[in-house]
C-alpha cells in the first residue's frame, strides 16, 4: 500500500521519507519541482502542488495513507482543507497529520489556528488519523547560531516557563511508525493526538547555560522581549510571518510549550530509545563549528 508524504523535501518531510524506506513501504512524495527533488532509488514521484487541484488527484489516486504537512504560509489553511477534500475524494481514509502542541490554546497565532481548525476538519470527515503535536523544533535554533556564535547571547524570547524542544528525527520516526502502523492495519484504527517533545523542557537561561557549556565561554539570555526577534527575522522572511513567529514568540513567554504528564515517557517506549537533547544538538553545533 503506497503512503503519500507532503512537504517531503524539507526538514521533517526528508526524514519521514526515509523512515518509511526503512520500514519496507512504498513511498510517493509530491514536489513542486522533480528536477530537484533528491530521493533514495524506489521513492515515487509526483509533480504538482498543495492547490493544483489536478495533480492532487493524480499524486492520491491508489494512496492508502497520506502524511499531511503543511508549512507555514499565506494560505496554508486553504491548502489543508482543499488536500483533505481531494483526499476523502480519492478514498483516502488514513492520515497522519503534523500539527503543532497547543494548537487549541495558542488561537491568536495564525498557523496553531490553522493547523487546530484541520484537526477539527479530520475529525468531522471521518478520517482514521494521528495528529502528531510537535513543540518547537530543535533545529529551528540554527537560524540563531551566528548571534550566539559571534555575540555571545541566546536571541529566543523563550521565557521562564520553558519550551520542551523536540528533534525533527524524532518527530520523523513517530510519523513514519504511525503511517505504517495506520497503513498496515485491516480496518480503520481509533484517532489519536500524539504531543512530540523533548526530554527537557528549558527556559531561557537553561538555554544560555547549555551554549555557555558546550562553547566554553559565557552566553547570555537575551531576555523576553519579542521585538529585536521580530525586526531580525523580518530581514529575511515576510513581514507578515516575521509579525507571526513574534506572537507563537509571545506565547512561549506567557504560557511555555510544557508537555502533559506521560508524553516523555509515552514517546520513549514508542521509539524504543531515549529522545535527541537540546545538549546533544549545542555540543555537536560547537564541535562543527571547532572544526570549520
């Protein structure tokens, strides 16, 4: 049975994809670009994208299971609700979809309110599916690493309250064992919300001190004031999604991304091994970085 992985070639997508290879599945991706798209001999490609209404009829047509991610975008809503339209459509009837923890709570911030609003839609339409609930990425932190690297500061407005990061290998592994565990099964399999985190739950001080550590000399904590993080990341992205990233920003500070009782554990035992650290990333940033 063929699984359909979206978002396929970018941080999570990738490694979903060769997490399914490593499991024996038969594996499609949809791309904007096939000239471009770099997979593994066996991976099934189909051109087209989350609005073109004809070649998401072509990519689903004899899918059994959909991996659905969508990224952060203007209209990343429309995207959602028209990829699980076409899916039912095409007799898709399992999915496994990334979502992002607190997407009911944190409503202010456009994409939880999206990606809350899928969740209903895959609920109402009868979908046998796995929400997965990511925290923030780990390596959403390389696009800080010069500030920390040449200035000695942690930028994040993290907070006090603390922001359990998870590893995007880890949230690949749980997709691709919920894909083949959905895909596998002979009937549809009860619904089920899945919080990926990370063994720590950190502030921003935790944060400051893990750098200081790994690089050997002193980083500080920039403090909570979202405002310099906003400006800076509006020199590279939108100015929309820079506004964005400041209020999901602002809720880290107010409310902190804290897993519920039992998600370290729960994700644990489902992997078989311990979760990535925050330490493991910064010591291995700072020995690339001796390196280089």
């Amino acid at each position: 049975m063929t699984i359909l992985v979206t978002g396929a070639t970018g941080r999570v997508g990738r490694h979903v994809v060769q997490q399914l290879l490593n499991r024996g599945a038969d594996v499609r991706v949809l791309v904007r670009d096939p000239a471009k798209a770099d997979f593994p001999a066996g991976v099934e490609i189909a051109k087209g994208d989350m609005l073109d209404i004809d070649a998401l009829r072509s990519a689903f047509k004899g899918v059994s299971t959909l991996f659905l991610l969508n990224a952060v975008a203007g209209d990343e809503f429309t995207q959602a609700l028209v990829a699980l339209n076409i899916a039912r459509e095409c007799g898709i009837d399992r999915v496994v979809y990334l979502s992002v923890i607190h997407a009911d709570r944190f409503v202010n911030v456009p994409h939880f309110a999206v990606k809350s609003a899928a969740e209903r839609m895959i609920e109402q339409m009868g979908f046998s599916a796995t929400v997965l609930r990511p925290a923030y990425f780990i390596d959403n932190d390389l696009m800080v690493k010069d500030v920390i690297l040449n200035h000695g500061v942690y930028p994040m407005p993290i907070g006090v309250k603390g922001v359990a990061m998870v590893d995007i290998r880890d949230i690949a592994e749980v997709a691709a064992i919920e894909l083949v565990r959905r895909a596998q099964s002979p009937g549809k399999l009860p619904n089920e919300t899945i919080n990926l985190v990370g063994p720590d739950t950190l502030t921003g001080a935790d944060l400051a001190a893990i750098w200081s550590d790994a690089l050997g000399c002193p980083v500080v904590y920039g403090g909570d004031d979202p405002s310099g993080f906003e400006q800076n990341l509006a020199g590279f992205m939108p100015r929309w999604m820079a506004y964005e990233m400041r209020l999901m920003a602002e809720r880290y500070v107010s409310d902190g991304m804290i897993p519920e009782t039992g998600d370290v554990e729960r994700l644990t035992r489902l992997l078989g091994r311990p979760l990535h650290t925050y330490t493991d990333f910064a010591r291995g940033v700072a020995v690339d970085t001796e390196r280089s």
